[in-house]
C-alpha cells in the first residue's frame, strides 16, 4: 500500500504469525529489528511494531512510542516498514 501513513514512500505490513503470546512478540521484534539493521541498504526509512516507531536519521536511533498507540496491543500483530522512492 503506497503512501498509506501519509509519506511518500511505500508501505508494507508484514503479519507477525504465531498468533498471541511472548513467542509472537519476540519474531515480531526480530521482524523490526532487522528492517532497522539493514535500513541503509533497503532505503527504509520508518519501522514501526507494537505502538513503537523508529525513523531513520534521529541521531539517538532510538525506537519511540507513536502517537496514539501507546499500549503494546495496537500493531502488535504486524510490522510496518515504510522506504523511501
């Protein structure tokens, strides 16, 4: 889904499978957390999981809560990798 959070990038959500539970969490994050180590390459520029955001270019490369999902239950069942054009 192209542009769909409002960038001008593309988006993609990736379901996290294995249903609920720390098992789910713990892919979801590995999910996340290799986006972000090979962001330079793949030119992505935002991953989000579990109502948490990382941006590529903050100097403190730091995951930060989203507006408005602050709770671990919004977007846990997906990552969403957005890259630049």
């Amino acid at each position: 889904e192209a542009g769909s959070d409002g960038s001008d990038g593309r988006t993609v959500t990736l379901p996290v499978a294995g249903g609920e539970g720390a098992d789910a969490g713990a892919r979801g994050w590995q999910l996340a957390h290799w986006a972000v180590a090979n962001a330079s390459a793949l030119h992505i520029k935002h991953v989000s999981y579990a109502g948490r955001e990382w941006t590529a270019g903050n100097t403190d490369s730091q995951w930060r809560t989203t507006d408005g999902k602050g709770s671990a239950g919004d977007g846990a069942g997906a990552v969403r990798i957005t890259t630049t054009r």
